[in-house]
C-alpha cells in the first residue's frame, strides 16, 4: 500500500511522535497510516495527496468581458490549519489573502477592492479541472466570470551563461522593431524616444527569455512609468527621489521586489537601469547601486501581456500612466 502523504499542516514534531510510537509499537504501514489518519482528524487537520493539494504558484487567464485577463494566484500554508496567498489582477499590485477555505476538493477566498473605486469585495471559488484549476470570479461590479489555471512553470536557471552580441531595440531614428499596443503617441525627436502624454504602451517585436538589458531613460515630475520584462514582470520607473524603498515605487519589481535603497536621481534628469533577467532571477542595478539581487521573482505583475512565464517574451514599456523618454535601449540575450 502507499502510504498517503501529509500535508505541511500536520507539525513536524507531531509526526516524529507518531512515527516513533509506529515503531516502537511494530506496527505494519497499515496500521500506522490508520493511527496517523485518526490523530490528524482528532486535531482538526486535514489529509492531502501530493497531486490533490492546491498549494503552490498558478498563471490564470479571466475571461471578462470578451477579454482573456492574464492573472495570478500564490496558496500556501501557514501553521497547522490555516491556508493563506496573494493574487494579482489584471492590473494592480500583488493583493494579500488572509484566509483560503479548502472543503471538500474545493477553495474559496474573498478579497477587498483595490484600484476599483466602487463595488463589493472580489469573491473567488477554485476546484480541479484536469491538471489545473478552474472556478469563478465574483468582481466588484457583482457580475460573475470565470477562470482557468495551470501550475505556474520552474524556469530554469543557468549557471555561466554566455552571452551573444549586443542588439539596439531602439535605433534612436524611428519606431522600427517596435508596435504600439493602441493609439500612438510615441514619437522620436533628436534621437530621443518619448511618449509625451499618456496613451498606448509600446513593446518590442524580437521576444526573448533571458538576458542583460542597459536602458536610459528620463521622466518628468509626478510621472509614472515601467518596463516589463518578457512582457510580464514590471520594473517600476516613478518620480520617487527622497523616498523610501518599496516594490511599488523606483526599481521595484511591481508589488513584488522591494529595492534595497531608493537610487533614483531627481526627476528630469537622466537615470539607468542595468537589469540581468536568468530564469527567475533578477538583479537590477540603478544609476550605478545593485537595488536587487539575484531574487527570483514569483509571478506576473498587474498589466502583464499574458500568464505564459514559461515562454519568451517582448519588453513593453508602460505608456499609459504619463510622459516617459528613453534614449538607449540595448539587449545582451543569453545564448546557448
């Protein structure tokens, strides 16, 4: 017989315990497993297959409205009985779970409102579908969607990479190798990009999975700004000299990564990023200062083009948030 698997909810100690009296005792598997199962039903624990438990990272897609929002969800445990997460929307930074329900094959968790400005708390049911999950969506309109999920995939990383040849996305004449993703209002002056207003965000044609990018770039006073990296995972450019470090905020791995200092220069003039992108792990160093190192980041950020973190992607440059100017923009991508 295979013995069924405990969960992380059952405490360590507990189950040397158990384990020592199985022994002890000389009892067959049969009868431990039984004697496990008892004790964990008498603490109010519950009992998991490895394959049936619902912890872990998922790249979801809502369907809304006749749009496929790319989303996220984290499950985890916390103590002995409790579930908790994080979710991220379509847009919007990583919003907390405080409780995950699991019953009977099934989850649900509600969440308050974030960047919606009226309605009720978001309300999510979750089951298996497959190897993935599927439920509903409660929004704060009250209107009702559903959604799919799949595990969210390790990607690999690579130890000495090596590095091909520099490439300039932006060839400091005109929008070529880029598409804007709506009405333009980008436009090249002087070997300056710039978006003068805020309109539609910008993004690469060449897709690419890991790599170094060196960008230049200025933003004015009160603007905000960001590069997504593969399309997914958003590095915040913001008006923020003077402020506390946080993910939201400059150099933030957007309501993930929180810098170790802010080392953004005063608005207006012009600042770098050096970022090296190698699987999940990031490290961004800003107008010379390492603000992040070598931290993996665990999902896609609020605006992401989709939930595919396996796959290569684009750099998106957010212009939909206010003015923004890059005069370099170059790609090292890692070779094999």
């Amino acid at each position: 017989m295979k013995m069924k698997s405990i969960s992380y909810l059952t405490t360590f100690t507990s189950f040397i315990m158990i384990s020592a009296f199985i022994y002890a005792q000389n009892l067959p598997i049969e009868g431990g497993q039984d004697l496990i199962n008892d004790h964990s039903e008498k603490m109010g624990l519950q009992m998991y297959n490895d394959e049936d438990t619902f912890e872990g990272r998922w790249d979801m897609v809502i369907e809304q409205e006749g749009k496929q929002l790319p989303s996220w969800l984290e499950i985890r445990h916390s103590g002995i009985s409790t579930f908790v997460g994080r979710f991220v929307y379509a847009n919007g930074s990583a919003r907390p779970i405080s409780e995950v329900k699991i019953n009977d094959g099934k989850f649900h968790f509600s969440i308050p409102k974030q960047w919606e400005s009226e309605g009720t708390d978001l309300q999510f049911e979750g089951q298996w579908d497959g190897d993935g999950l599927k439920g509903t969506m409660v929004y704060a309109n009250g209107k009702t969607y559903n959604w799919t999920a799949v595990r969210a995939p390790k990607i690999p990383y690579t130890e000495n990479p090596k590095w091909g040849e520099p490439i300039e996305l932006f060839n400091g004449k005109d929008l070529n190798g880029w598409k804007a993703m709506g009405k333009n209002q980008w436009q090249v002056e002087n070997g300056i990009l710039t978006s003068p207003k805020s309109g539609a965000n910008l993004v690469t044609e060449k897709e690419f999975i890991d790599f170094k990018l060196h960008v230049e770039f200025k933003i004015p006073t009160g603007s905000n700004s960001g590069i997504y990296l593969r399309g997914r995972h958003e590095v915040q450019i913001t008006d923020d000299y003077g402020s506390d470090p946080s993910s939201v905020l400059f150099g933030g791995i957007y309501g993930f990564l929180t810098p170790n200092q802010m080392a953004a220069n005063p608005a207006s003039e012009w600042q770098t990023f050096d970022i090296t992108l190698i699987g999940r792990r990031v490290t961004i160093v800003a107008n010379g200062k390492t603000i992040i190192s070598e931290q993996n980041i665990p999902g896609i950020t609020g605006g992401a083009i989709d939930s595919k973190e396996g796959e290569p992607g684009p750099f998106l440059i957010q212009g939909d948030h206010g003015p923004v100017s890059f005069r370099k923009f170059t790609v090292t991508p890692r070779v094999d």
